[in-house]
C-alpha cells in the first residue's frame, strides 16, 4: 500500500528519487503515466496499471486507441537506480509542471508526482466537507 507524502527534487539529469517504503510497494519495473485528473504523474505497480487499463479495453475502439495514445506517448516503465531514483521522460516533466521540487504522495494503489506549486494550489483548493459528504452517501 502506498501512503504519506515525500518531498524530493529532480535533479539536472531528470532523475527523481521515490523514497524505498514506495519503491517496494511498487516492485520493479513499474510505470510512470500522465494523469487524466490533475497535472500530475501518476505511478503504478505493473499489477496495478493492467488493472487500471482494464477497463479501457472494453471502450469504443476510437475512444480506446484516443486514450491509450494520451497515456503511453510519454509514460515510461521505469525501474529505480541504486540510489533509489527513476528518470522521469520530458512529456512527464511537462505534463506537471516539474521544475524542481516535487512532492510524491502514496494514495493507496498507486501513487502520484507533483510540482511543489501544483500540490500547493491542489491542497488549498480542497474542499474536505464535499469529500466527506462523498463518503458518508457511500456509508463510509
């Protein structure tokens, strides 16, 4: 399981390290993809992405091959160095705005990479008492 927040920096090579609890979580290699729901990079144990992807190959061919394209034209299979970092391809880095400092945040199934900036504006745009109103309707 994958949880906490990590706070790293890219370095001039691209290479960022994930700290070792969230490297074993997600085995070697795994995949580093744009997200669809945020500027962000999402990361998948190789097990948690077929799954992920599941349901996509179950869409309208041109809807498929449209978001299949969206996803692997700058995802990598990464897998860590042995100071523990992965080098993050440029339509990665662009997606979510990296320029430096990042922070990597466990979400359960996979986790994400975000700008320090993006994180920051997503974390003042939470809104905590929809969330919770999501779950209790849920029964959470």
């Amino acid at each position: 399981m994958l949880f906490g927040e990590a706070r790293h920096s890219m370095d001039a090579k691209n290479r960022l390290f994930i700290p070792a609890t969230q490297r074993d979580a997600l085995g070697a290699p795994f995949m580093a993809v744009r997200s669809i729901r945020g500027n962000c990079i999402k990361l998948f144990s190789m097990e948690q992405w077929e799954e992920y992807i599941k349901p996509l190959r179950a869409l309208p061919r041109k809807l498929s091959e449209e978001t299949f394209r969206y996803l692997y034209r700058s995802a990598a299979q990464v897998t860590p160095d042995a100071q523990g970092r992965i080098l993050l391809t440029a339509g990665l880095i662009q997606h979510a705005g990296i320029t430096k400092n990042v922070v990597i945040v466990g979400c359960g199934d996979f986790a994400e990479i975000w700008s320090e900036e993006q994180y920051q504006l997503k974390m003042e745009q939470e809104d905590v008492e929809s969330l919770v109103a999501a779950l209790e309707d849920c029964g959470l």
